[in-house]
C-alpha cells in the first residue's frame, strides 16, 4: 500500500534520510549522511525546538473559506493569533477578500485527556459547518489527541456526511518528528485524502460535445491547453513578488502557471491535476505532493533547487524550458535578463565585494543562495542549515564545490548561532524570520533569508537582495547599541566553548 493511501503521512524521520545535527563541511555531510552517521548524531542539550503542527497551520491557514478546528489544548493555537495578519495580507495581495483565518479549539482540558476528545471534536465540526457554512474544515490534530488516541479519522468520516464542507484532517503532532518540515507532507496528505483534485465537468470546464463538427479540434486544443500549463508549489515563506516573478518568466516562453496550494480554494485546488508539469521550488516543501501528482495523475514534475540567483534561475529554467521543447527560447530570455540585471547591480557590487557573510536557515535556499552569494563576489564564511534531508542532496553538492572549506553546519539552535557569531564577527547576517531579535540583541545586522513582501527568486530578486544587502551594511549603529544595553542569556564561558560542542555522534 503506497504512504498516500494510509489514514496518515510517515514522518519524515522514516521517510527521507534526516538530521538536524552536523558539524563541518558540505562535502563532509554528504558523506555522513551516506554512511548512516547522519541519523545517528544528536545534542546533550537543546535549547528549543520547532513544531511541525506550527507550520503545517501556516499553510492550513491561508486556504480560502475554511474554517480551522484546531483538537487541542487551547494554547496550541496561539500561533494563528502571530499569523492572522501575513494571512489578511497575502489575501488582499492576490486579489482575494481581506478575511481572517476562522478557527475554533476544541479546547481539550485535563477531563478529556483522560475520558478523550472525541465527542467535542464531532461537535464543534457540526458548529463549523453550521455557524460559518465554509467550503471546508480542516481538523488540526496535536499532540493530545495523538497521545490519548483520539481516532480523528474516523471523526472526520463519520461526519462528513452530515456537513456541506469538506472534513479533512491534518495530522500533526509536534512530538512526532525532529524535523519540522514533516509539516509540508502533513498539510499536503490532507489534501490528498478528501480534497478533490480533479476538474469537475461543466463546472471547472465546458468540455466539447461529440456532436460538434470541431469536437476533435476542440480536444485537441484542450489537451494542448493542459500540457503547457506548468503547476508552481508555494509556501509560507515565498511571497506574491516570488509566484509573479517566475510566472513572467515561463509566461515569456509560452507556458501558463498555476500556482499552489497556499491562498487556493477548494474549486482552485481541483485544478491541480490538469497541467502537463509540475515543478518545484523547494524538494523540502513539494516532494511529497509532486511525486503523489505523478502516482495518481502521471503528471511528470521537476524538482530543480531552488532559482535564487543566476546559475539557480537559469538552471531552473532551462530544465522546465528542455522538457517542452523550449531550451532556445529559454536560453534568449536568460541572456537579456542576465545582461539587465547584471547592468541594475553593478553599482552596488563594489560595496559587497569582500564583505564575509554567515547565512542560516532552510536547507535548500541557505545552500543556494550561499552560491550566488560567493558569485557576486562576498566571502561566505560560514552556512547554518536547519536541517539536512538527502532530498536537498544536489543543493549540498553544489555548495561543496562552490564553498569546499567553509563551515557548515545542520543547526536550528540559537545558542549555537550566537556563539558562531561571536567567534567569526561577520558583516553581514542573513537568517531565518524570527531571529532577528535575538541577533540584534547580540549586536549583529540581519537580513532576512526570506520576505513574502520582496522577491527573491529569479531576475527581480538577484536586483532586490543586493540591494538590500547593501542597505543592510549602511548602517549599524541600531545593534550595537542595543547590544551594549541588553544582557545575554547566556553565560560568559559558553563563548569560550566550540559553538557545537554539544553535537553528539
Ligand atoms: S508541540 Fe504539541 S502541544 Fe506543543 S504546540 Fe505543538 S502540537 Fe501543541
């Protein structure tokens, strides 16, 4: 039975070859995660963790006209109140009615721990459905339902029959897995398990009639029309500027973009499964959803790092442009937009040239930004990946030949980082959303590694991180400042200490 059959998605932890603890090279890590010593290694101390029930609500969150029933202690949700405002904005960004993500808690208290959760979940699915009258419910299912063994499937199905929305479930409980993006597969199975993905007949599409004279015509210029539409696959972290920027790309070589599945409704998700390409731009977000699109639908898909600066973009769009055929069309956009955008930063180049960079955060972009960066001429002097998948394999590899000697290192830990930072003293940061506070404190600038407000990938985004790399640097005087006045958490002996020195083999 394939994994996209079963009530749940596997962890990554048995999916994929994982880590979340490393010290030393690119090249070095490829050959642990090789030999195994990848899954072995560990901490004796963890400062924090993430939760993949976090993320897999970041996405849940943005589908239009759901309501979100989160079974769960009340406090699980907290992180919706941080994410309403992203979510109102990348609505009204994309066109879309500036609604709130709706969501309701079961609530769950000590009695329901011990007597189950079961019974409140049923109802307040029906008072979602009722109150709200939305297109569909996504369940979220945490760490409490998952311990006590609260059978959500069988909730979800049994009541399905008596809702107008569609009920699925999302299961992700934070204990489940060490890596957090456990929760892309999470939110994607969901879909997968009671999300229709198929067009509807007279609803999504007039299909040609048999008695037409041109019904053969017709088909004809049907299936053209779905073999030149290529699917892109967001996430929380690539904003409206990032979809637009590669659509004017592929749109330059005559193929249509459909975009999923964050800010898509129900209607606009049973699209997915009438293109002739899927392509994405991130393994660590899409594998799971693309390689189910191929199972089910026989739809091919790219999965080609990610296109953040020159040689990523061009390889990104070279690979989707060869598979239709479109290589020299391709190759002539890549040459005038290299040619513009190489002329837009030029000005800008000799205030980077030299300047030593640390970079921190997923795997896939950290690695290839890490690449452009050292392209145009910075000294990366260190890369911090949260973790490490053998998915992400290419990437990693392109970063050890570009960056043989630098350090590199699989680490979501803060203290880590901050003592890194200490030791290298570097010029520029660039890091993860939700960092910036604890690097300004310790008296570092930061960039951040992802904005869903600025573009980062293709053309536009080379133009757009230099620029902000540079306005970066202007001035530090906020840090250091803020630094000088505020305490660190930690003890003075730790920075005397190797910044890994807790990773266990
Ligand atoms: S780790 Fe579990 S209990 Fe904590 S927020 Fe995540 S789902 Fe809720």
């Amino acid at each position: 039975m394939s994994y996209y059959d079963k009530p749940e998605q596997p962890v990554r932890d048995s999916r994929l070859v994982i880590g979340d603890s490393y010290t030393g090279t690119a090249c070095g890590a490829l050959d642990c995660a090789k030999s195994g010593c990848m899954l072995q290694q560990g901490r004796r101390f963890w400062q924090a963790n993430s939760c993949q029930m976090a993320l897999s609500l970041m996405m849940a969150a943005t589908i239009e006209n759901a309501v979100i029933v989160m079974h769960s202690p009340i406090g699980c949700g907290s992180s919706l109140f941080g994410l309403t405002p992203g979510v109102t904005k990348g609505n009204v960004k994309r066109g879309k009615a500036p609604k709130q993500p709706i969501w309701l808690s079961t609530n769950l208290t000590e009695i329901d721990v011990i007597s189950g959760g079961e019974k409140k979940l049923r109802e307040t699915i029906l008072y979602a459905d009722r109150e709200f009258r939305p297109e569909i419910i996504l369940v979220i299912a945490t760490c409490a339902p998952s311990i006590i063994g609260d059978d959500v499937n069988d909730v979800v199905k049994s009541v399905g029959g008596q809702t107008g929305a569609i009920v699925t479930a999302i299961h992700c409980p934070g204990f489940k897995s060490r890596v957090v993006a456990s929760a892309y597969d999470a939110f994607y199975h969901s879909l997968i398990s009671r999300v229709p993905l198929e067009p509807i007949d007279y609803r999504d599409y007039n299909p040609p009639e048999r008695a037409d004279p041109d019904y053969a015509t017709k088909i004809r210029a049907l299936a053209a029309q779905k073999q030149n539409t290529v699917n892109i696959f967001n996430a929380t972290s690539i904003g409206l500027a990032d979809e637009q920027e590669l659509t004017r790309l592929l749109n330059a070589i005559g193929l249509n973009v459909r975009i999923f599945a964050e800010y898509c409704s129900v209607d606009e998700l049973r699209m997915m499964s009438f293109a002739g390409l899927n392509v994405s731009l991130c393994n660590v977000h899409d594998d799971y959803i693309l390689k189910y699109l191929q199972e089910k639908f026989d739809i091919p898909y790219i999965i080609c790092g990610m296109p953040i600066g020159f040689a990523s973009t061009k390889a990104w769009l070279l690979e989707i442009a060869e598979f239709y055929g479109l290589a020299d069309r391709a190759r002539n956009l890549i040459a005038s937009e290299e040619t513009q955008v190489s002329e837009a930063i030029a000005p800008f180049l000799p205030k980077l040239a030299g300047k030593r960079v640390l970079i921190c955060g997923g795997v896939v972009r950290t690695s290839v930004e890490a690449v452009f960066l050292k392209e145009i001429g910075l000294d990366v002097i260190a890369v911090r990946a949260y973790h490490y998948d053998d998915g992400a394999d290419p990437v990693i590899s392109d970063l050890a030949d570009s960056l043989d000697d630098t350090p590199f290192a699989v680490s979501n830990q803060p203290f880590e980082m901050v003592n890194q930072l200490k030791k290298l003293q570097p010029d520029i940061t660039i890091s993860h959303a939700g960092t910036h506070g604890f690097l300004a404190k310790a008296g570092f600038v930061s960039v951040q590694l992802w904005d869903t407000d600025k573009p980062f990938f293709g053309y536009s985004g080379i133009f757009q991180l230099v620029r902000r790399l540079v306005f970066a640097q202007r001035n530090d005087s906020y840090t250091k400042r803020l630094a000088a006045n505020v305490a660190q958490p930690y003890r003075d002996n730790w920075f005397e200490r190797d910044a890994y020195s807790y990773i266990t083999d």
